[in-house]
C-alpha cells in the first residue's frame, strides 16, 4: 500500500503545480468593455437580454471581426474568446467585452464589436427599438489577474490531484487486486493460512533473530502440530533474502524442541552465514525435521515421508501472482499451507548492550550434530 500512496501523492502535487500552469496561460492578458444602450425599447425589457445575446451570437458580429482584424483565430471561436456580451436582467445597458493581448488591441476589438452589434440590432427595423453606443472602450491600465497567480487555482489544483490520485489508485487496485490479509488469501486459492508474521526492516547483511519476527511462534506451533518429517518454505513474488531469513528463524525457533536439519540453495550474499548447501543432504537423513529453504526440495520429499510445503506470501502481492505461485510451488495436498509476511515500518536497532547476550542462531556446524536455537 506504500506505493499506492506514494502515487497517490505524486498525483496530487504534479496537478498542483501543472493546473496553475495552465490557467496562467489561459486566454489573453487584457480585457477592455464597450457600453451599448437602448434609446427606445419597443419590446419588452423581460425579452431583450435573450435577443441580445442571440443577435450577439448569430455571426454578424464574428464575420465583423475577422474582416476587420487579422490574427484574431478562426471565425467560430471569436465569440466568446475575443469578444463577448455581458447582460443584465431588467436593464438597457449592454456590455460588450474586447480580449487581446494588449490593452490597445483588447480596446480595438471591442470597440468594433460593439459597432457591429448596433448596427445588427438597429437592422431589426423600429419594432425593436434603436440602439447606440453610450461609452467606447479605453485601453486598461493593467493586465487581467491571471486565475494561475491566485490562491484559488492553489485550491483547485490540491483537489484536482486528489481526485486524480484517488481515480488511479483505484484503477491499480482493480487491475492488480492485491492480497492484503489471510481470509483473501485463502478466499482466492483454497489452501489454508497458518499465520501471519512481520519482519522487521533492518541493515542489508545483518543476521535476523527469532525474536525480531512477530508472529512466529504461532506459526511454529501450527507446524509442529502438522508433524512432519519434512517442511519446504518456498516464496511467491521475487524476495528469496527474506524468505531465507524467514526460514532461519523458522530453523532456531524449532531448534529448541527438536532436531533440525536445515537445507539450503547455495547462500545468499544478505543472508548470513547459517546455511547448509545442497550437497549435504545425505550427512543429515537422520534428522527428527529437515527443513528446505527454496522451492526445489531435491530427493528430501519421498514417498512414505510426511512434508508440509509452506508459501510464503507478502502482503499486497497482486492476486494473479498468487494463483500462479501456487499453481507452481503446491501439489494440492491437505498439508499445503500459505504464510502472510508483513514488513514492519520499525527498524530494529543493530547494537546490542554489553550485557545482552548472544541470540540463538541455526545450526552452522556439520549436519551430523542436530541444530538447536
């Protein structure tokens, strides 16, 4: 869920940053008005700013425009972005809007618009009433306040990245459909979990004491209830260091109330030193419990001998990844178990106090001497 929120946050400050980007550059910097009024009414006042704006709006003014100016963009969208009209209910006075990049052009053009729509409402004929011009446009003084230079557009970025960030995390989280707790687990492929652990986060190399892993004695309760002869740890998803130091603790924890036989993949650079490699299978067939670190367990599980392969299963692996890790590392059987690793946010710390003393460990001497933690 880490990097949910993480994009989530990106999302949220990459459009707080990009929105007002926009809304500076958005449309021209000056904007001037041109005030028309009607001399005579001879309609109702209810009724003029609806034939206003239609007259406004009919093109007359527009075609008006383009032949009288040259870059003002293409016809159709002359009204509203370089002119436009402001009404008023119950009032004679219209407002006739210029936008340019310059104050004298912004002046220009509503000037010139305000022409053009006085002589297209005056074409009506009497029955309308007549029209002039009471007020030309002047060239503002200062620019129009962009919306990207105000607290607003601050406001409207934050909650357009949070709906943004929400909206991807919530496409992730259908697409990927992670596995989050152990009723999912199961829900999903059918094996049951034995337990949850959490693993601390800790310095690259450094040795993981049972202690440090919450949760584990439970589950090693549950294993040495299953009784058997040979357990296999195996992983889904790409994280074979925590997986070993799973298995370690695992090892030293049940170490303590039985004979541990432990076989590994050749070690891992952070794993540390307790490990047995592959070609010493054989020295430990005695064992009361072998224990196989990786998913390839060799000659250990024969017929006659009871095993219990574990999963190990990291919380927020997407569902596809699981059924297919277990469609991979489990047979089906009744012994089949899943195990959900959490990654605590503590960091342990590495020292230890001149009087603690030394944490049990697995076995690291020859596999004819059992390993106790």
């Amino acid at each position: 869920m880490r990097h949910f929120a993480l994009v989530a946050v990106g999302c949220v400050l990459a459009v707080a940053v990009v929105l007002p980007l926009l809304l500076t550059r958005g449309g021209p910097a000056y904007h001037a008005s041109a005030l028309v009024v009607a001399q005579r009414l001879g309609t109702d006042l209810a009724a003029l700013q609806g034939y206003a704006q239609a007259t406004f709006e009919e093109g007359a003014v527009a075609r008006s425009i383009a032949a009288g100016f040259g870059n003002v963009g293409p016809v159709d969208s002359i009204v509203p972005d370089r002119v436009s009209l402001d009404t008023e209910q119950d009032s004679i006075v219209l407002r006739v809007n210029g936008y340019d990049d310059s104050a004298q052009g912004a002046a220009d053009l509503a000037n010139a618009a305000a022409a053009a729509f006085v002589a297209e409402l005056n074409g009506a004929g009497e029955g309308v009433g007549h029209f002039e011009a009471q007020s030309l446009a002047s060239p503002p003084a200062e620019p129009v306040p962009g919306l990207g230079s105000t607290p607003i557009a601050l406001v409207l970025g934050l909650a357009a990245g949070v709906v943004l960030g929400l909206a991807v995390v919530s496409l992730l989280l259908i697409s990927r459909r992670p596995v989050m707790d152990a009723a999912d687990a199961t829900e999903i492929t059918g094996v049951p979990v034995m337990g949850s652990i959490t693993l601390p986060r800790q310095g690259r190399g450094r040795d993981l004491a049972p202690t440090d892993v919450g949760g584990l004695i439970p589950v090693c309760r549950r294993l040495l209830a299953m009784r058997p002869q040979v357990i296999v740890l195996t992983n889904a998803g790409g994280f074979e260091v925590q997986r070993r130091q799973v298995c370690l603790a695992i090892a030293a924890t049940l170490g303590r109330v039985r004979a541990i036989r432990l076989l590994t993949e050749p070690p891992l650079a952070a794993a540390g030193p307790a490990t047995v490699t592959v070609d010493s299978l054989q020295a430990g067939r005695g064992a009361e419990i072998t224990l196989v670190d990786g998913p390839r367990p060799g000659g250990v599980v024969r017929p006659g001998v009871s095993s219990a392969t574990v999963l190990l299963v990291r919380q927020g692996l997407p569902e596809r990844a699981l059924r297919l890790a277990v469609a991979e590392h489990l047979s089906g059987l009744a012994s089949d178990r899943l195990l959900m690793l959490r990654k605590s946010r503590v960091v342990r710390s590495e020292r230890q106090s001149p009087t603690s003393r030394p944490r049990p460990r697995a076995a690291t001497t020859p596999l004819e001497a059992p390993a106790r933690g």
